[in-house]
C-alpha cells in the first residue's frame, strides 16, 4: 500500500485515530529528522519522513491508517554519547505514548546502541551499532479508544473505609480453578466473577496492582537463565497496558479488555490502583538497550551527571532516572497519568521509589515541581494517591514528608510490628504510634490516619507465611547466588527453617500469622493486605521473586482448603473493623474525653491495669500491654453529621514466650466485658467466649492477642437497642 503524508498535528502526541485516518506527534528536541515506520502484517517496513515540526513536535497525518496498525519511529541526531546523545536510526523506537504495544522486546544484540559482541571493550558503549532491531522490536499499536463504559462510575471509598490488596495479575488467576484456562493470568481473569468473589469475601475495597504499563520483559541479565521481569518495574511504555495480560490478542484488545476489568471491578465496589513506575524506564544505563525514549532523545528525557552526561543519574538502583526537572519529561507523566483516570477509569496510583521524582537537584523536595503540578490538577487532586517514600539515594528514606493528599507506604509500621511480635526490642512508644495510626509522622501536617498505609508484607520481601518460617532469604532459584534481596527480613521461623512436620512449630506459625493479621486490621490507618497471606501462600522462602513467573509466585488456590481457618480469620477480621469504627477513625486519637462518658477516648495500661508510665514509652523490651478503645468518645460525625457510638474494646497484647495475666483497669468504667477474637486458639474468633469482670484476672497465652468487648448496651448511652448486645442473650 502507498502511503500519504499530510502535515497534522503537534497535537496530541502519541496516534490518535480521526476515522479517515490516524495523526502521529512526538517530541523531540534535540534530533534531526525523525521516520515513522508503517508495518503489515507479515512484518514489512514503510518508512515516513516527518516533514512538519512544531515546538520540538515532530507531526503528521496518514489517511486511511487506522485502529490496528503497528508502527515505530527512527530517529537521526548526532550519536555522541560523551555529550549525552545516543541517536541511531538503525534502532526501531516505541512510541513514549503509545496505547498499545503488541509484544515484548525479544532478547537479541541487535536491540543495543552499541556493538554488544565487543565485550573487552570498556568503551563499547561510545560505538555505533548498525543491525537493525525492528524484527524483535514490539510494535506500538494505533486502538479505537471507544468503550460502552455505561454508568460505570468511581466507587470513592473513603479513605478510613478502604482496605487495599496488593496482587499481580497474572499470579492471582494463573491456576485458579473456577476461572476458564484462557482467561487465567489475563486482565479478564481479574474480572472474572469467581476472581472478584474472593476478594468481595475477604472485604477488599481496592486492589493494587502491580505494573501494568507495558514493561521490558527480557532484559538482558535474564537473557540467558530462562527467567522473565515478572513484576513488571521496567516500564517502557506509560499509556499501554501490558500485552502479556491480554486473553484476546494484542491488536488493542488488551486495552478494551483493561477496561472490562475494572469495569465488573467496579460493579462490585472494588477500586482499581495503579503501582506506577515513572522514576525509571526499562532502558537500563549506558550498557542498556536502546527501545524508546533514550533514542529519541536521551539528553531531555534522563537525568544525566551534570559533569560527565556519558552516565545517567540513578536513585533507583535500576541504572536511569527520568528527568522530572524537563517539562516535557513531567507532561509526559501528567498526560499519562490523566489518561488512565479519564481514559481507563482507574482510581488511583502508588507511586513506586516516589521520592526520586520529588529531586529537583540532589535533595528530595517535598515542594518538587511534580507535586505541585499533582496538587492544583482537578482530576488527579482527586485520586487515591500513594507513595512508597524512598530511593536508594541520599536522604532518600522520606517516611511522613510528603505532602497533603499524599498517603504513603509506612515502613516503620512494618518493621515496628515485625520487631514487636518476634520479641525484638522495639520501643513501646514506637508500638503505640504505630499501631494508632502514626500520629508523630503526619498529624503535625494536618493529615489524618489514612496518609499512613499499614502493611506487614509486599510484594517486595516474604509473605506473611515465610516472615514466619524463614530466617534468612532463600533465592537460590534466582541464579544470582542468593545474593539479591533483602538480607535483613525482621523474620523469625519459630525454630525451624523452612519446612517442618513439627505439630508445636506448625501451631506457633499459625498463631503468629493471626497475631500479625489483627494486628494489622485492628491499626489506625488503611490496611494493605499482600494478596495470598490469607491462603497462607508461600514463595518457599524466597524473598525477591521479580523474576519468578512460575508457580512459585502464582496463587496456589488449594491453600483455600488446607488453610481454612486462616482464610476465615481474615474474613471475619475484616468484617469486624467494618462494624466497628473505633478500629478506623477518620481523625486521631485525643487522649481526653471528647462527649463526656467521663472516661479518654484511648488508654494504655500494664497487664496489672496501672497506666504505662513515660518510663516505660522509651523502654524497648515491653512486649505485654493493653489497649483500651472508647466507642463512645469517637469525634467524626457519619456522613449524615450524626455522632457515632461503637462498642468499646480492651487489646491485651502479650508478645513475650510466656503467659500472663492482664487486670481490667480501674479507670476504665466497664463492668463485663467478652472476648471475641483470642489468637492463641485456631479460629481466633471465640463465638460464646468466656465473659470477665472487674475483679478477674484475664489470662492471656505467650505470644497472643485478645480482644475483650464491652457492647452498647452495656455503657450510658440510652439509645443503643438492647438486641445489639451479644451478652443479652
């Protein structure tokens, strides 16, 4: 077919489909002359001058070119990389805003800038490569953006009312039974009823996913061990989600099939976040491949050492940063993060190593140009926004710095919580802020609990079930000698590593996973659960499974059966925090007495009921204290500005290896109260459990947790029916 070119437009960039044809833009500041590559279906090249340029734009117009056609762009410029520019039109280039990608980057030399067959040459990276790489280059693909959305709509969960899974698409579906086969390990398979009845089950609100922009699959260090970038933390393209999840093809069908998932997501209430990756590509350092914005201009796109621009800045630990600082880099974020809100309907985004892109030089700046820009936008304003506040550079750990709207991934609640339960010295004041939602990090900045996202587990480190069983780190099956991950896991095995059929270390694992889970869910803040904790899912003890895209990381669905107990504790936890809101405040905790039941809204007591003295907040080998929760002391109003009145709850929690006995406090004026949920036994949850008053001693197991309830009924508030008490009976 012969092809027109017509000037079009510099706007918008990326292909944009118009009926009679598709307009193409792409900036670039610094190159020459730039081709738009045509391809057929067998693969054959059209090659099309951009003739027209505006503002660095470089634009056309092809009529008769439509949704479908795969495309790519080589781009001339000078090749000097001690200067910063590594152009090379022999390099078949992915359009930055490209809608679809129709494969991954197959592994090959032909896909470097440089000779890669040079290996003695340490300067290989300064010569020009001339194979050329289209024949394993994905595509870009043009898509009919077109989708019946119907009355899909934004669930907008409240922050205080969210409980966040975080799970990788492939990995939850990939064996599940009650999902067809070729739907598993797809977008569809996410949507699928029987995949979004579990999470309806288990009480989730909101699943984040692991990337979905299109990523490079086959770097080179995985070449030749048979192994994938199975996470997904190499983003090359940030408009396209990835093909590889794709149940009907890569024509664009994975873009409508994005769409169909978080449509039945969101028919169900469930939101969808984005972990989004724009603080580095897939592109790798000077020794990495050439695939997208490095040759089509690599000066503006990446931070690069200001003294010597043959090297690339790197906070990330993964060989390039963007550069935020270039306003093309930060609307190349913007447009794209808009796009997936208003054009993918998604609800928010976790920022992965967010603290890089707020480095406007060196240091991170809470006030960075990207931030702002986030800050005063009217559609992403409005979103979930989460970061995961470090890098790996200086000052980089950024734990309570970022700014209003922002919540953020709280790693001192997790190592806190990891220290506390495996009788580690941990400060009991730590404890306390911890587990009330980290007041001493974000209530000065007029946050409130929800800017603290509570986690144990990740994606990144042990599952709940190995953070049990493991000591050390066991990624033997990464060919990298054991030598990647974490080595500091905060873990215990509770006497044995790994696997054991030793009935006492089989039930202290167990109760630990339990202490942990109510833990976790009974913390002030937004819970963030790693999906397969509640099937009791194990990665055999390897902590850093980025490049297991196998059954060690996939869902194994039969620990449905063989953990019961564990999926039912779960279920049940979450359904009670959602009853009960003294477990998820909008606001803080005061300390005092707020409506006048005469007694603070929060205390915090020794086993023997006296209050924990100042002494004690610094004391780093406390392991047994409790908690008492004051249902009618809550401060917001419903959303029909009606006061709230919840039951009232003593925490009594012993993390030390012997048992205790704990006392009601004097102060706290309650004369019966119940245990509900006691981690020592199987179920956790007691039904009928036993009830004690103001003279008992309460035992409490070694290394347990008890929940005691004081219901409605049995406080001053005259209002409360007598059928929602639970000792009525």
């Amino acid at each position: 077919m012969k092809f027109q070119i017509w000037p079009g437009r510099p706007h918008p960039l990326g292909a944009t489909w118009v009926h009679i044809g598709t307009n193409f833009a792409l900036f670039s500041e610094n190159a020459t002359g730039v081709d738009l590559c045509l391809f057929d279906e067998v693969g054959q090249e059209t090659r099309l001058r951009l003739q027209e340029v505006s503002n660095h734009v470089w634009h056309g117009f092809v009529p008769h070119v439509g949704p479908g056609q795969r495309y790519g762009y080589r781009v001339h410029g000078p090749h000097d990389p001690e200067n910063g520019y590594r152009f090379n039109p022999h390099k078949l280039l992915i359009d930055p805003y490209a809608r679809a990608i129709d494969g991954d980057v197959e592994p090959g030399p032909e896909v470097f800038a440089y000779p890669l067959e040079q290996e003695d040459e340490p300067d290989r990276d300064l010569l020009l490569d001339t194979k050329d790489s289209a024949a394993i280059m994905p595509k870009a693909v043009v898509v009919d953006s077109q989708f019946d959305w119907h009355d899909d709509h934004h669930p907008e969960i409240p922050w205080h009312k969210t409980v966040i899974y975080e799970v990788h698409v492939k990995g939850f579906t990939q064996q599940h039974p009650d999902i067809p086969v070729e739907l598993r390990g797809t977008y569809a398979g996410l949507g699928h009823p029987a995949a979004i009845e579990h999470l309806k089950t288990l009480g989730i609100t909101a699943v984040e996913l692991l990337p979905v922009h299109h990523f490079h699959a086959n770097p080179g260090h995985l070449a030749d061990t048979g192994l994938r970038n199975y996470w997904g933390y190499d983003s090359i393209g940030y408009f396209a989600p990835y093909s590889g999840y794709s149940a009907h093809g890569t024509d664009g069908e994975q873009v409508s099939e994005f769409k169909a998932m978080v449509k039945a997501l969101h028919a169900e209430g469930i939101e969808v976040i984005l972990d989004v990756v724009y603080n580095h590509t897939g592109e790798g350092n000077h020794d990495g491949p050439l695939l997208s914005l490095r040759g089509i201009d690599n000066r503006s796109y990446y931070r690069l050492v200001e003294d010597n621009p043959r090297y690339y800045m790197d906070f990330t630990g993964c060989g390039n940063s963007l550069n935020v600082r270039h306003p093309q880099v930060l609307k190349l974020i913007m447009d794209s993060l808009r796009y997936w809100v208003t054009e993918m309907h998604v609800d928010g985004f976790r920022f992965d190593l967010a603290s890089a892109l707020a480095r406007e030089l060196y240091e991170v700046d809470s006030l960075a140009a990207f931030f702002d820009i986030i800050h005063q936008d009217p559609i992403l304003s409005t979103t979930k926004l989460i970061a995961e506040p470090w890098d790996l550079g200086e000052g980089g750990y950024q734990v309570g710095n970022f700014p209003l709207l922002w919540s953020e991934w709280n790693g001192k609640y997790r190592d806190t919580m990891r220290d506390f339960w495996r009788d580690q010295p941990c400060r009991l004041g730590e404890f306390a802020f911890r587990i009330t939602g980290s007041s001493d990090l974000y209530e000065s900045s007029g946050k409130r609990p929800h800017a603290s996202i509570n986690f144990i587990t990740a994606h990144d480190g042990f599952t709940l079930n190995d953070l049990v069983s493991y000591n050390e780190k066991h990624n033997q099956a990464n060919q990298e000698g054991n030598r990647d991950g974490e080595s500091y896991n905060r873990s215990w095995n509770c006497g044995v590593e790994g696997e054991t059929d030793d009935p006492d270390v089989l039930a202290l694992r167990s109760q630990q996973r339990r202490n942990l889970w109510a833990t976790l869910i009974l913390s002030q803040g937004v819970p963030m659960i790693l999906g397969g904790d509640e099937l009791g899912r194990t990665q055999r003890g390897n902590n850093n499974t980025y490049c297991q895209d196998s059954e060690l990381s996939w869902f194994d669905w039969h620990l449905r059966q063989q953990n019961a107990d564990l999926l039912t504790f779960a279920q049940k936890l979450l359904a009670f925090r959602l009853q009960h809101p003294v477990f998820s405040r909008r606001d803080w905790f005061q300390g005092r007495e707020i409506h006048g039941s005469g007694v603070n809204d929060i205390g915090w007591y020794d086993p023997d009921g006296s209050p924990i003295t100042e002494a004690q907040w610094h004391d780093s080998t406390i392991k047994a204290i409790s908690i008492f929760m004051n249902g009618e002391e809550l401060r917001s109003p419903d959303a029909r500005g009606q006061r709230i009145v919840d039951d009232s709850f003593l925490l009594f929690f012993n993390a030390h290896s012997r048992p205790m006995e704990f006392a009601i406090p004097d102060s706290v004026q309650r004369q019966q109260w119940q245990v509900l949920i006691d981690t020592k036994t199987p179920a956790g949850f007691i039904d009928g459990g036993p009830t004690y008053g103001k003279a008992d001693q309460i035992p409490v197991a070694a290394r347990s947790l008890l929940v005691l309830c004081c219901p409605i009924c049995f406080n001053s508030d005259p209002h409360a029916p007598a059928e929602s008490c639970p000792l009525s009976e």
